[in-house]
C-alpha cells in the first residue's frame, strides 16, 4: 500500500482547517460532557427517572441483555460440576437478610401458592419424599468471589411434577419469599426449571444449618448467589416479575451466569 | 503566499472511532474498578510478602469507589455493546478500507521497533524508515486491539460462564477469567499513559491529525517550488 495521500496548501487553509476541526472536535466534547453531567443529576435524585435504584434507561438496556442472553440459555448448559471431596468445609456465610430473630424451624411449613385463593402448606417431610439430588459446584457470588460447595436436595421440577404444578410453571416466574418476608427473590421459569435447580435442605451431607437458611432453601447455580434465597416462607408462580429485594437496589433482575 | 505539504493521516473513520474509544474504556475501567471493590483480592507478592495491593483504602476513597457494585455493574453492561460494536466496526474498517497494512506488524517490525526504542531513549539517532506507524506503533496498536478482543473474552467468561463453559474452560477456569481481565485492564491502563507521554512528545501537529485527519509534512525543506520561485520573484522586484 502507498503512502498517505500528499496535498499541497497554503498556511491560511492549514489554519483555516485546523480552526474548522478544532470547533467541531470542541463542540462534540461540550455536548458529550454535558450530557453526562445532565445524566449524573438525574443519577443522584431519587426521581421519576429511575427504575429501581437505576436509571430508567440502564434498566431498559439490562433488560434488553436478560432478552439476548435468555436466548442463549439452555438446559443443556450446566453448571460445573466437582467430586464431593473439592467442596469446602467452610461454607461462606454471606448475609442475614430475611432469616428472623428467633425462628423455631420445627413449627416450619412450605407455603406454596398454587394460585390466589389455592395455598397448601408442605413440611420438610413432604419434600423430603421426593428423590434426593446432590449437587456441588462453583457457587458465584455477585460480589465476585466463589466458592466450591456440596448442597443436597430435591429437583425443582421434580417437586412440580409432583405436586401438579405443570400449568404453573407454564408461567414466566416463580417468587420465593423468607417467612418473615424480609427477603425475596423472583426468578424466570426456565432458570427455575434448570436441571441443577434443587430445593436445598443438606449441605456437606448433613441438614442444613441455621445461618445457611435451614429447613429449605434454594440452590440455583445458573444464578449468582443474591437469588440463592435462604429459608424459604412462600412460592408463587406469576406472569409478572414478583419483588426482588436486591433489583430494587439496583441490581439486574436476571443475575443469570 | 506561504504554502506546505500536508497529509491526509487519520480518515474520518478512524478518528471516530478512536474518539469514542477514548471515553468509553475510561467509563469500563471505572465502572470495572466499582465492581472490583467488592471482592479486590489481587495484589503482587508472594507468600505472605505483598509489594503492591490492588488496591488500598486511600485510593478508592479518592476516586469514590466503595459501595457501589450495583451501579458499576450497570455501566458495565449498559457500555459493554459500546464497547464491542465500536471495536468492531473498527476492526471491520481495517480489513475493508485496507488499512490494517499500515497498522499490522511486517516483517521487519520486530528489528526495528527496538531501534526505535533506542531512538526514543535518545540512543540512536534516526528512525527507520517507515510508512504511516513505525514498528514500535504498528505492535503497540495491534496489541492493543488483541487485548480488546481479550478483554470481551475474558469479560464474557465471567459474565455467563454457564452459558459459556467451554470459553471459561479454554481461560483457565472461572477464578483465572476474572484475574486475566483484571490483568488485560491494568494493561489498557499502562498503554494509555505509555500512550499519553508519546503523543506528548510527539507534539500539536502529530496530535492534530487525530483531530482534523491531516498532518503537516515535517520537513526542513517542506517550502514547495512553487513559493522558491514566488520568493526569488519578489526579491528581484
């Protein structure tokens, strides 16, 4: 390839050139900057103009992200999986939300929300009865650390086949609530759905201790931990997104991985 | 009438492209570094020696960092397609407009970009000669664009790696992506000042043709004929 293009002319139309470039460079730099102090105002009211905890015009594009990725999301794409021995002793006790003062796990009941007006309360033992899945696997906080840990439990769609949930989980998302309402998650369908998806009731093979959100919790590795809800109170299945306590302050609604 | 030989250096194309870079890398280092924060865990060292944390409490207190992972999260993957599509569009405009052969490494890169170094440290005295970049630039700038498709890639390791579990395995592992994007960031910010000092150096004409696309060919005797021959007019009048 040759050389740049040469061109000869005068001082004055080097000048002139130089101004010309110089105003449009300067004034797309005023623009651009003043946008962005315009926006950085908005950012800092707690107005109209944002969508739980964001700007309204970051919600919309993270929800155009959440459409993109949910195309690429199969249940044949699964979480990594470990031998039992990888898993941690330790497990990282990342937050209380939601798990109450002086709860009593024995007088615990599942508060499944078949439909507005159709409750039924399930105990441990009903859960219990289904086929047992262990699964461990990389556990992903949003924070950006993880951890390989060893969780126990039942299928989520095991317990919808069981308990004849299947028009139910036609619907776009299940919310999961903490008894004392504190904490609460909303997850699409198909995450919910996911292969790797248990109702967790074991970790390290023994039941599931206090402060990691016994007598059931939700293990969901398609899922950065702020879903992972400890100590579920009540399920429902909506075609609306249900409340999501970390969305509201401005997290992504999907957290998908 | 005073007149020169100019150059056309940038096209419009890549000077767009260059501008909108420029500001949009500095909002996902920023917004980066906001997401850091909540587990900032690397540092240089070993055992229990660290030389240099990334980072200390005084630095993110500066730059206002603590506290804010959702929103760094949200710039994040708002700027992320900006970034990506005006990378792309660049990389697609090399290919097309032919440009990459200025820009790719040739063959003799590698030899002359240390004599270029030399030259910079004010060992050597010429510069070989070269096209539109010399050795030093065309690595430097074809670097620069492989650490950007780095940097997507490893940025898309940690943002799905489920859906992605192949690309994370190819990296090294969930913890390493995350480490190689930390490590291709502080790379981005090293060439920046790197970059920063050189067109410094280099002077208003070189930064100009960014700018307005032209640049004034420098040389002692960049009077053309034609004003020689005007010049001897007016002096024997």
């Amino acid at each position: 390839m040759k050389n740049q293009t040469e061109e000869i002319v005068s001082t004055t139309q080097i000048r002139k050139r130089t101004v010309t470039g110089l105003l449009v460079f300067g004034l797309l730099v005023i623009v651009i900057v003043s946008m962005a102090a315009l926006f950085s105002r908005d950012w800092n009211k707690s107005s109209s103009t944002r969508a739980a905890g964001i700007p309204t015009q970051f919600r919309t594009v993270l929800n155009a992200n959440e459409s993109i990725f949910d195309l690429i999301f199969s249940e044949q794409h699964l979480a990594k999986t470990y031998p039992v021995n990888d898993a941690v002793k330790n497990v990282r006790v990342n937050g209380n939300y939601g798990m109450g003062k002086n709860f009593d796990s024995s007088a615990w009941k599942l508060q499944l929300i078949r439909k507005p007006g159709d409750t039924i309360y399930l105990t441990l033992e009903d859960i219990k009865a289904l086929p047992k899945t262990d699964i461990v696997f990389d556990f992903k906080c949003i924070e950006g650390w993880s951890q390989v840990t060893h969780w126990g439990g039942v299928k989520f769609s095991d317990f919808i086949n069981k308990f004849g949930l299947d028009e139910q989980a036609h619907m776009k998302y299940v919310g999961l609530h903490t008894p004392d309402n504190a904490y609460y998650v909303g997850i699409d369908s198909k995450s919910m759905l996911h292969p790797q998806t248990i109702l967790c009731y074991e970790m390290n093979g023994k039941p599931l201790p206090m402060n990691q959100g016994a007598p059931l919790r939700l293990i969901i590795p398609v899922k950065y931990g702020i879903k992972h809800l400890k100590r579920i109170g009540t399920l429902f299945f909506s075609n609306h997104r249900p409340p999501d306590y970390w969305y509201e302050k401005g997290y992504d609604y999907y957290s998908g991985l | 009438m005073q007149q020169r030989t100019i150059i056309k250096k940038h096209p419009l194309a890549i000077r767009w492209f260059h501008w909108i870079n420029f500001p949009v890398l500095a909002i996902m280092i920023w917004s980066g570094l906001l997401i850091y924060w909540a587990n900032d865990i690397y540092r240089l060292g070993w055992g229990d020696k660290t030389l240099l944390k990334f980072f200390d409490a005084p630095f993110y207190n500066t730059l206002n960092i603590p506290y804010r992972l959702a929103e760094g999260m949200s710039f994040h993957f708002v700027f992320m397609w900006v970034f990506f599509l005006n990378g792309l569009l660049y990389v697609m405009y090399l290919i097309f407009s032919k440009e990459y052969k200025l820009l790719l490494p040739n063959k003799q890169a590698w030899k002359e970009s240390w004599q270029v170094l030399l030259h910079y440290l004010r060992i050597r005295k010429g510069m070989p000669a070269q096209l539109k970049y010399n050795a030093a630039q065309r690595i430097a700038y074809t670097v620069v664009i492989l650490m950007g498709i780095g940097s997507l890639l490893t940025g898309l390791a940690i943002y799905k790696p489920v859906q992605f579990q192949g690309l994370v395995y190819l990296l090294g592992g969930y913890e390493w992506a995350r480490a190689e994007h930390f490590i291709l960031t502080l790379l981005f910010c090293l060439f920046f000042l790197v970059h920063l000092i050189q067109v410094i150096a280099a002077g208003w004409n070189n930064f100009r043709g960014m700018i307005t696309g032209f640049e004034v060919v420098k040389k002692a005797d960049n009077i053309t004929e034609q004003e020689k021959a005007s010049e001897q007019e007016t002096n024997t009048r």
